[in-house]
C-alpha cells in the first residue's frame, strides 16, 4: 500500500505541476490514471476517480498548458491558488514558505530550482518521498506534515478546481480532494493550533576551524532569510547568525570559500531567541601609511597568501598611487 500511495502522490504532484508531456496522452497511458486504478481495490476515492477520468477528452499539450495557465497564473491574482501561502494569506510568499522549506530540509531534502516550496506539486511529491521510505519514523513525519500544511488548503485546492468545472483540473481536483479527506478521516488541524515541529538545522563552524572563515561575506548574500549578517565597525568584523531566522536551506554551504560552514541540528524543543550568535569575529586590518581602517585582518590575509603578500595590499586607495 505504500508503493499505491506513493505513486498516487508522486502522479498527482506531476499533474499539478507545469502540465507534463503525458497529460496530452489518452488519459489511460496517463501515469495518473494508472496510479489511480492500482489503489481503486482499496480506495473509494480512487475508484470514483477512474470514472471520471475516462470523460476526460484528448487535447494537444499547448491546450492543456492553456488550461493551467487559465486557472493558476496571470499578471495579477490568479483563478486558484496553487501555493500554500497564496491559498491561506492571498500572498506569494510568508512565514508558510520558509516553513515547508525547513521540513524538506529536515528530511534531507534540497529543492532545486526556481519553484517556491509550498507549491502544490512540490508537496505532494514530499509526500511521495515519505511514504515511499518503508520507516516508522518518515510514517510519523508524513502525518505530521499532512496535519500542519497539506490538510490545510490542498483539500480546498481539490474543490476548487471542481468548481472550475474544467474538463482536465476538475476531475484531477476530486481525486485529490476525496483521496485526502479518506486518508485522514478527522478534522484538519485548525490553523491556531501548531503541529509538532520537525528538528532544525543551522550553518555552524566548528570551534577549531574558526580561523579558517576568512569573513567573505559571501554566506551572508546568499542567505535568503537574513539570518546570516556580516558585521563591521571601525575596529572589527564579525559574522553572525540569527538560529531563529534560519529556514534551514543550506545555500550558504557550497559558498562557503574555505568549505567549513556545516549544518547543526537544533532539536524542536531547544529555545531559538532573537539574540544573534557571533561565528567569527576579526580585527579590522589599518593602512599602513594613514592608519585609516581596511578589511578585515581575516580577509586581508587570505588575500596576500593568495596574491604572494605584495606590501601595497596594506595600503588604503588613497595611499596606493604613493606607493607605485
């Protein structure tokens, strides 16, 4: 059953996608619609679907583009919400998307591309990748998951789109409306109440690896909630980290010059305070003639081991020209 459910998820989520190559199929070679009729000895939801399916007429791949187009994009608020924090906020982005973000994270997962997480489609695939590990572990962490996002709005997306009446999204929204409320036959978690927390991860460096972070910066431009910040005044540099901004997502990781940044785990019941931690701190190097304030000691030295320490690197601007 937990294969079943796992192609059911994984089909689904590609029908929720950019409409795939398959879905200008007859709908019997659709992936979907097989994934449907292998779960339908055990699902009533599924066997509903099969029928429902076969009214689907063919179409050429542009027309099913079009369809998806018609209800899920456009230059404004679009027909339907296809992500979760547009669905519950009427937004693009919120608090929702960094939080789907950290449970991928938290199960191992890096999403690449250019897709928000809490996409329809990048759930449900989620999903698929939970059920498909036979742990009991990833069984719980689907169940939670299912109760603090998907429960909340993909049921409504189903409806929604059976509203629509659209001759592909509509049959495709029952599937998925129905499938999700046999599968959890209680209420959704209301929207106040908060669902268990997965653990956390947060960039760290390790203690004797500290003076090898030559404060680049680089980790701070890449980090998508500000949770890493450089730092200076006139005397140091530092490099500080906000755990409880953190999304967990890892991006400063491959920046990372000198490769030491790793992920730590924070378990869910560690306190997570607005006070930043402080992962570097160096001095702020001087010109040697004007004593006006350069880079940090940290960089400066990176750099004249990688340029073979030339003496006008301790020069300011001004005093360069000098120097030559």
């Amino acid at each position: 059953m937990n294969e079943s459910r796992a192609n059911l998820y994984q089909t689904l989520a590609e029908a929720l996608a950019e409409p795939p190559e398959w879905l200008a199929l007859p709908v019997s070679e659709w992936p979907l619609f097989e994934a449907v009729r292998q779960i339908a000895p055990e699902s009533e939801a599924a066997r509903q679907a099969v029928g429902a399916m076969m009214e689907i007429s063919e179409e050429t791949l542009e027309q099913r583009q079009n369809r998806y187009a018609a209800l899920f994009a456009g230059p404004n608020r679009p027909q339907i919400w296809i992500y979760e924090s547009g669905a519950l906020h009427g937004r693009l982005f919120s608090e929702i998307t960094l939080d789907v973000a950290q449970w991928y994270r938290s199960a191992g997962i890096n999403i690449v591309g250019a897709e928000l997480p809490d996409h329809a489609s990048l759930e449900l695939a989620f999903l698929a990748h939970l059920s498909a590990a036979d742990q009991e572990d990833f069984s719980r962490f689907e169940n939670d998951f299912l109760q603090r996002h998907v429960l909340r709005w993909l049921p409504e997306l189903g409806r929604s789109l059976v509203s629509s009446q659209d001759m592909v999204y509509a049959p495709i929204g029952r599937l998925l409306a129905d499938w999700l409320e046999e599968i959890n036959p209680c209420q959704p978690v209301p929207r106040t109440q908060e669902a268990p927390r997965p653990s956390r991860y947060v960039p760290t460096i390790h203690p004797e690896q500290v003076d090898d972070c030559i404060l680049c910066g680089f980790c701070s431009q890449v980090c998508p909630a500000n949770a890493l910040v450089v730092r200076e005044n006139q005397q140091v540099t530092i490099l500080q980290l906000s755990a409880r901004l953190c999304v967990g997502c890892g991006k400063c990781l491959p920046v990372c010059e000198p490769n030491i940044l790793r992920m730590e785990k924070i378990t869910p019941g560690e306190e997570l305070t607005a006070e930043r931690k402080t992962l570097r701190k160096s001095s702020r190097a001087v010109c040697k003639a004007c004593g006006q304030p350069l880079i940090s000691q940290a960089e400066l030295e990176y750099m004249a081991i990688r340029l073979g320490h030339p003496a006008w690197l301790e020069l300011c601007q001004d005093c360069r020209p000098g120097f030559f």
